[in-house]
C-alpha cells in the first residue's frame, strides 16, 4: 500500500542536530515533540484529559478496531509518535487511526522503529490549557501539509467536540457538539458515540 504524502512540503530542512538530541533526552514524565524545528516539553496530561481521551479510546475501539457492534477497518492507537515530513516533525497525538487497508500491520517486525511515519487518517487532541494553542495552531498546520483527513478536538472540561475534515489544503469545521446526547462523527459516523460516557468520572 502506498504511503500518502502531501503534494509538497515547505522545507526540506532538516532538524538540528541539538534539537534531536534535547528531543532523545527529554524527561520520562515529559511529552516531548518537535514541531518546525523546535522542541516543546509538556507535562503529562492531567486526569480529565486522560480520562476522556481513555474513555474514548474505547467506545471507539469495539466497533471500529474489533468489529464488535461496528463494520471495524480501523486501527486505533493511544499516544503514538509520529514522525511526518522532511524535517521530520515529531508528534504525539492523544488518539490516531489508520483504515486497515493502509496499515495492515499495525506492530511491524522485530526492528521495526517505535514511531509510525506513515500519516494517520484520524487524530484526536484532547485541549488543554497548557496545549491548547500548539494542538489548533502548529499541530493543525503540520496534519493538514501531511493531508490526515480528519482531526478532533475535544475539551473535557468545556465538554465540547469539534470535528475537522480536510478540504484542500484548509480545514472545515464539520460539526461541532456539547453536553452529553449521543452523535454520529465522521469519520466514524456509522456508530452512535456515547458522549455521556467520555466526559463520566
């Protein structure tokens, strides 16, 4: 299966040397990143952003990733690291998911790398303060250049979800819910999703 790319990238310039060795070296209980060159640190997430992007993780995972209640095709993965583009920019989603057809072994072999560098269909952020502008600005620019078709923001204290399809190079906001009635989300709108349940302590 061919790996999707963008139809150009900005810059073929590579990260520096430092910058990747801060990158490597970055503290356990840190999320490290590399976006446009730069290195951002943040903390780990705190209990709401955890909770919902778990809770999420899972009402997605039984139809879509199983099959159980769903048509499946999908593989979902919590946290991973993504290394897109040239430079490479390196992220750590809160949730990703590929259709089956383009990542059919989601493990690799024995010298597969940690990372996946093949670009997601589907990404989630969960907002928070600390992250917030990084997750709808710089992250946004980067997943919209790698052309991932769809991207959620959710805020687990505001109890918001906003869905983000790709169209062109710009993002249009598809829809966007609150509260706590269930909804259909492209682009996994066969299943009704439970919101109740991602926003529950």
């Amino acid at each position: 299966m061919a790996t999707r790319r963008p139809p150009k990238s900005e810059s073929t310039e590579r990260n520096a040397p430092s910058i990747e060795a801060a990158f490597q070296a970055a503290p356990a209980e840190m999320v490290a990143e590399i976006l446009d060159g730069e290195l951002h640190l943040s903390p780990r997430p705190a209990r709401p952003h955890t909770n919902a992007a778990s809770r999420l993780g899972a009402l997605l995972s039984m139809p879509f990733l199983f099959g159980k209640g769903g048509p499946g095709g999908w593989v979902l993965l919590d946290e991973p690291e993504l290394h897109l583009g040239p430079r490479p920019d390196k992220l750590v989603p809160d949730l990703a998911g590929w259709r089956r057809e383009r990542l059919p072994d989601a493990i690799g072999g024995d010298d597969a790398p940690a990372h996946y560098d093949l670009a997601p269909d589907w990404v989630c952020e969960v907002l928070s303060e600390r992250t917030r502008r990084i997750d709808k600005v710089q992250k946004m620019h980067i997943y919209a250049r790698e052309g991932i078709r769809h991207v959620w923001h959710v805020d687990p204290l505001a109890r918001t979800l906003e869905i983000f399809r790709l169209e062109g190079h710009h993002w249009l906001l598809v829809d966007s819910f609150a509260g706590e009635k269930p909804v259909r989300a492209e682009p996994f709108e066969a299943v009704e999703l439970e919101l109740a349940l991602v926003w529950a302590g």
